[in-house]
C-alpha cells in the first residue's frame, strides 16, 4: 500500500511510518497538519490516509474536515482516521461523508488500537480496499443511539456479537477467527440477522457494512 | 544525668521560643497598648471599623449606664460612643457593596482562569504523556510481533520469555493509555472547545438511554459555564442511566442572554434527592460557585426533572 500519515505529534508519527514501512509499506509523506495532508494527496494520490482528528492550528477536527474533504475529491484514497476519543458526532460526520461519496473506505479508530500492530495494518488494509474499519467503541455507541431497539432487541446475543463485528467493518472469516466458530456460522448468523431486521442480504463485505451502518444511523 | 539537663533545653532553642512567647504577650495586651505597638496596621480602614465598633459599644452602654444612676454626663460618653458606631458603620457596613462588586470580578477571573488552566492541562497531557505512551505502545506492539515470529522459528525457552514481559508491557501500556484518556477527559473533554451544543450532542448519542436532544444556543456561553454545564448533563444523563430505569430521557440546553439553562427528564422510577456527598450535592454546589441554581422534582414514581440554571458568564 502507499500511505500518507498525518499526526501532529512528532512521537507518534515516526512510530506509525516504522510501523507501516515495518509491515511492507510504503510511506509517501508523513505530515503534521491537515494543509500539509491535503498537499500531499494532491500530489501522490495514495492508497490510504492515516489522519489523527486533532491538529493544528485549532486542535478540534481538522483531520476530520481533512477527511471528508479527500473522501469528496479522491475517492480512489481511503481515510483512516484516529484519535484519543471517539466522538459520536465524528462518526456521524464521517460516515455521512462515506456513504454520501457512494464507496466506503473510511475508519475511525481509537488511537489504542494503533498499538496492535497486525490489526491496525489489517484495518489499513480495509480501509485501502474501500472497506470499513470502525472501533469497537464506535459500534457500541452507535447500536446504543440506534433508535431501531426494537429490532435489535429481536436478536439473539450470538446475534448482536456478530452484528457488532459485522458493523466494524470485519469480513466473515475475521469474525469467525474473532468467535472461534466456523465460517459457516457466521454465515447463518448474517443471514438471520438480515431477515430479522428486514435488510436486503448482500454478499460484498464493504456493502454489508454500510447497510448495517445506514441501519443503525437512520 | 541527661535527666537534669532537660529543663534547661527550652532556653537553648532561642530565637523561635522567643518570638512564640512574644507573640502571645502581644495577644494578651489590651487594644490600645496594640494600637500604639502596631499603628501601621490600624491603619486599615476594617482594622479601625473593628477597633470602632468594639469601643463605640463599650462607651455607648457605660454611657447608658452613668446616665440611669443620674450621672447626666454620661451623655456626652453616650454622644461619642454612637460616633463612633457611625465610624464603624461607614468603614465596615458601607463599602459592602462596592466589595461584593469586587468579589464577583475577582470569582469570575478565578472560575475562568481554572477553566482555562484545566484545558491547558488537557491539551499537554494530549500532546505529552498520551503521545508519549501511543508511541512506546506502538513500539511495544512492534516488538511483539517481530518477537513472536523469531520464537516460533528457534523456540528457545529464554526468548518465550521475553515475549511474555513484552507482551506484558505492551498491555500495561494500553491500559495506561485508557487511564490516561480517562482522566484527560474528566479534566476538560476535547469535544468542548467545538461549542456547548456540539459537545452535548456528542453526550446525548453515546448515552446508554435514548436521549432526545433540544439544543437552542444562538451564542455561546463563558468556557468556564459551558464546562459546567457539560459536567452537569453529563453527571445527569449518566444518573438516568445508573439509577432511574428511564426508557427515555430528554435534554435541553437553552441559552438566552445572560442564563443557561439545561433541563434533564426522564420517564423512570424518580426519588433522586440531593444528598450530603453524594452526586446531586456536587453538582449543586459546582453551580453555586458561578451564582447559579439546581432545581431538582423527582416525586417517587416520577417523572425526574433536574434543571440547572447559570448566568452566560462567570
């Protein structure tokens, strides 16, 4: 993959291009704003960008503007975004953003999650790939704002795991690897779960995803 | 021997059991002999109010009492005792209000010099000790993957070793910066410095109750008063969560100039009552350092309805 970083933090920075080049990489340019992140893929048009939702000048969320920015005009570059927090308000904003450019290839990460390094570059990979690759946190607050309660509440608690890892953004096989059961578990349990919330079944992983995801934003 | 030489232990201190008992001579003297041993003192306007006041009375009742047993000059110690009562009223009761002026300037410095030093807090914590362990953690994370690789090429005992402290060390720095995110949080939410109304819908979508969200804030309030009041839907969305077996709850946030006001309702069971220590106590007394009010109707049963009302600045 050929990947652009922007991360304020010098530390952090030089971990995650080691990290990326470690993992066979490579890394165009690692900047440390968001005028800088958006020079830079203008000019190498990478695979991914990897975007901490904090930087200067404001400190706020211009990675995130950042983001939905390239989402709009490089949609062939996937954004991976990270932060300290989660901010239900940030995930709305970004898969808005997503769904709005008709691809996926966002994720919005916890910046933990950085430290596992294989997961991390597995959720790169996704995102690369116009996947999604949403935290565990992000899903439990987003199936805790769902205002669909009654038809998650019809899902067996096998049911609601799958869905979870399903809506962050992990393909059949990952979330088989995640549960210890088979593949073919897995399988039934996302049909079940389509039928039970009344979703049209469909085989492409990124656009499960989304309908999952449009499921439990609407 | 070492008996007899204690009482003479005291005089060798000196200097500091000196200055102790003078101290408490001077305590021990009447006011007027302090007066003329430390006039610079007296010299404040409260200093003489006080000294006013105290001998304005004395000389007022003596002079009430010379005058019951017919001693008629009294009068003159009852006409110099109540001018020195006006005295004292002019230096200490007059200038109140001109000193409550002054202390509400002074607490609204302090409250928003806090709120900004708390952010400061934050933002360094962010830029320091979060990022500094997100690297060692991402460091760590490396470690473990390249070493876990060599010990299932070679298997040496040693190297399984290794692995393990590393694999250790790794998670105690994820758990680090958990913590770590915990507490910046807890001192000044990130989220805040986007706005009152974008914070509080961030806070309503990640309650574990559905929240719904009336937000009408055509400008903002003080930082300092939009930290309080995030604290406080915070602390009562979570109280709706923890202890009403609400379904729904619901949040407004208005803000008309010069009062904020943020209501939280919910459909549970009721009976929430401020409490000594607990976190409705906490709460009202965070608003009252700002001169605002919590009002809590939580009839057993319900519905709950707290509201916090704050001025728009400190």
């Amino acid at each position: 993959m050929r990947i652009v970083i922007a991360e304020d933090s010098a530390v952090v920075r030089a971990g995650l291009a080691e990290i990326l080049a470690d993992s066979g990489h490579e890394v165009l340019a690692a900047v440390g704003n968001a005028a800088g992140l958006l020079a830079a893929v203008n000019e190498h048009h990478p695979d991914a960008a990897v975007v901490d939702v904090r930087m200067p000048p404001g400190y706020t969320d211009e990675g995130l503007r950042a983001a939905i920015s390239i989402r709009r005009d490089h949609p062939e570059t996937g954004v991976l975004m990270f932060s300290q927090y989660i901010e239900t308000r940030y995930t709305a904003d970004l898969l808005g953003a997503a769904s709005g450019g008709g691809a996926a290839g966002v994720g919005y990460l916890l910046k933990d999650r950085v430290a596992d390094v294989e997961e991390f570059v597995e959720a790169l990979s996704r995102v690369a790939a116009g996947g999604t690759a949403l935290d565990p946190e992000v899903v439990t607050q987003l199936l805790a704002a769902s205002r669909h309660t009654d038809g998650l509440g019809t899902l067996t608690a096998r049911e609601r795991e799958v869905l979870a890892l399903m809506a962050e953004g992990r393909s059949n096989g990952a979330i088989a690897g995640t549960l210890f059961v088979s593949e073919r578990a897995v399988e039934k349990h996302v049909a079940n779960i389509f039928s039970k919330l009344g979703l049209a079944p469909s085989d492409a992983d990124h656009r499960r995803v989304l309908a999952v995801l449009r499921y439990l934003g609407s | 021997m070492p008996m007899t030489e204690q009482p003479s232990a005291p005089q060798l201190t000196g200097g500091i059991s000196h200055s102790a008992s003078s101290e408490s001579v001077a305590r021990a003297q009447p006011l007027a002999m302090r007066i003329l041993v430390r006039p610079s003192v007296y010299r404040h306007p409260r200093a003489w109010g006080s000294v006013c006041s105290v001998a304005g009375l004395w000389v007022f009742v003596l002079g009430i009492i010379l005058c019951s047993n017919r001693f008629w000059w009294g009068a003159a110690l009852i006409a110099v005792g109540a001018l020195e009562l006006w005295i004292a009223y002019r230096l200490l009761v007059a200038p109140l209000p001109e000193r409550v002026r002054e202390l509400e300037r002074s607490r609204a410095h302090v409250v928003d010099d806090s709120a900004a030093r708390l952010r400061r807090i934050e933002r360094d914590l962010h830029d320091g000790a979060q990022a500094q362990m997100v690297a060692v953690a991402m460091k760590l994370g490396l470690a473990t993957k390249k070493l876990s690789a060599m010990a299932g090429r070679t298997g040496q005992t040693d190297l399984d070793r290794v692995l393990e402290l590393v694999v250790a060390a790794h998670r105690g720095a994820k758990e680090a910066i958990a913590e770590l995110r915990d507490l910046a949080r807890g001192i000044h939410p990130p989220v805040l410095d986007q706005g009152l109304s974008t914070a509080l819908t961030s806070l309503a979508a990640s309650s574990e109750v559905p929240v719904e969200l009336m937000v009408d804030m055509p400008d903002r309030p003080s930082a300092a008063i939009e930290t309080i009041a995030y604290f406080c839907a915070a602390e009562l969305l979570a109280n709706v969560a923890k202890h009403s077996g609400a379904q729904h709850a619901r949040l407004e946030a208005v803000h008309v100039p010069g009062l904020l006001r943020v209501r939280v309702s919910d459909d549970g069971t009721g009976g929430a009552r401020v409490e000594a220590r607990g976190g409705l106590a906490g709460l009202a007394e965070r608003v009252k350092t700002v001169d605002g009010r919590l009002q809590v109707s939580s009839p057993p049963g319900g519905p709950t309805v707290i509201v916090a009302e704050l001025p728009s600045h400190a």
